[in-house]
C-alpha cells in the first residue's frame, strides 16, 4: 500500500521532475484532441435529423415545425434536389 501511495505521489506532483515536458506533449495532444472531438460530436449532434435514431445529416427544415430532417423524412422529400 505504501509502494502504491508513493508512486501517486510522483504522479501527482509531477513538475519535480520536469514537467513541462509532459505540458508540452502529451497533456497539449490529448487536449487538442479532445477538443476537437468534442466539436465534432456536437456539430454532429446539431446537424443531424431529428427523427429518433436517424444518423443521417439533417439540411431541410420540415414545414411543419421548422426542425431539420434529411431528405427521407422530409414531406417532401422526393422533390428536393440537393
């Protein structure tokens, strides 16, 4: 148990050690990272149809209740040309 708290130790207090490095590196990779996934996740979620469980990218707002659908759940979807 000892071993185990004093290696958290040297994990947590990591700039005894240099840690600019893992600033710099890894820490800036997995934020960017995760930034950019967590924009598209939400661009994604934004922009896609709003019939439940349909993936597919939404750019028609349905007259009724002016939300996005794709073209397959649009009323009139089979006279919208792209």
């Amino acid at each position: 148990m000892a071993s185990v708290i004093a290696s958290l130790h040297s994990i947590v207090h990591w700039p005894v050690k240099g840690g600019y490095n893992f600033v710099s590196g890894p820490l800036a990779d997995i934020t960017l990272a995760t930034a950019f996934l967590g924009w598209l996740y939400l661009f994604l979620r934004h922009h896609n149809c709003h019939v439940d469980r349909c993936p597919r990218l939404a750019w028609h707002p349905h007259p009724v209740n002016g939300h996005p659908v794709c073209k397959k759940h649009h009323p009139d979807g089979h006279s919208i040309t792209a």
